[in-house]
C-alpha cells in the first residue's frame, strides 16, 4: 500500500521548475489540455492512520491518450503513466513497468482504491456528466459538482477566469484530492 502511494505521489507531481499564472481565457472546447499542477492527496482508510502526499503533477491530455508526470515537492520525477489504444502503463524511476487495460485499473490495483481518473480531464475543465449536480457561481461557472459519489469544489483565479486554477475532488470522507493548477496549456 505505501509504495503504491509513493507511486501515486509521482504520478500526480508532474515537472518542476517555473510555472506562469494559470491561463485564465484559455478556450475549453477543445479536447486537449496540457496542464502543470501541484497536487496533495488525503486517504483515510478505517484502522489505518491517515495517508497524506504531496506533489507535482503535469499532464497532457488527448482523446488518443494520456501522460501523467509525477514528481515529488522539489521537483524530482517519481513515475510516469501513459495511456493509449493498447492501455495503461506505469513507469517507475527504478525502472520497472507496469501495465493494464486502463490507468484506472492500473491505479486502483496499484493504491487498493480507485481514482477517477476517466471523469478527471471534463472536471478539471469545470464541465459535468449528465447525471452530475451542478451549482454555478455568479459568472455562470461551476462552484461545485456532485457526480458519481465524488463532490468536486471548484475556485477560480479571477472573475473573468473560465477555467478552474483550484479543484478540490472528495468521496466522502476517505479520499480527497486537492489541485492547484498552475499552467493551462
């Protein structure tokens, strides 16, 4: 279990390095994003002590596929997690490889619970499924979300910003995932 946390710290820590304020016009259309992150993540499991990580995450999203670089606080690369037609692949800094049909299962077989990782790219960009609950803010944006048993809290940098620079995805008590976006893409 803790070496899967470890890995999953990596996977959400992305590059390091000097990142410019979140890109607050960018368009939202498209199905491509790049985005750099830091990221801290909250697992309470009954019995255990709480879990908590921290990190860097920068991603590149596409329709074809994924890769998730993650690193740790100061920036040093922990794994990396492609996804394409052929499925998932998690690769450690030691080098060993990990592979799945889908990063989800990939990651829920890895950490021992799941991540939505499916969902993730239309919540980062403040967009809900049909069966989601939505409340807008004053400028028409999503404040916050209920989908799927996750409730995902939204914060944006300014009043005329379009996409998120804050998200906060929670289930129930046991998981949240905290994302400061630093660079849309």
């Amino acid at each position: 279990m803790i070496r899967g946390l470890i890995l999953l710290l990596g996977l959400l820590a992305g590059c390091a390095g000097p990142l410019s304020r979140p890109e607050t016009n960018a368009p939202v259309d498209g199905a491509g994003f790049v985005i750099n992150a830091r990221f801290s993540l909250r697992v309470e499991t009954p019995g255990d002590p709480v879990q908590q990580w921290s990190g860097r995450l920068r991603w590149q999203h596409a329709p074809q596929g994924d890769s998730m670089l993650f690193a740790d606080p100061l920036g040093q690369g922990v794994a990396e997690l492609t996804r394409d037609g052929e499925g998932a692949r998690l690769r450690l800094a030691s080098g060993e490889i990990l592979r799945a049909a889908s990063a989800e299962q990939l990651l829920a077989d890895r950490l021992g619970f799941p991540l939505p990782l499916a969902r993730l790219p239309d919540w980062l960009r403040a967009r809900p499924g049909v069966d989601g609950r939505p409340e807008l803010d004053a400028w028409g944006r999503l404040r916050f979300l209920d989908e799927q048993g996750w409730r995902i809290d939204y914060a944006y940098e300014d009043d005329s910003a379009r996409l998120p620079s804050r998200l906060i995805v929670r289930r129930g008590d046991t998981l949240e995932l905290r994302l400061r976006i630093e660079e849309w893409q």
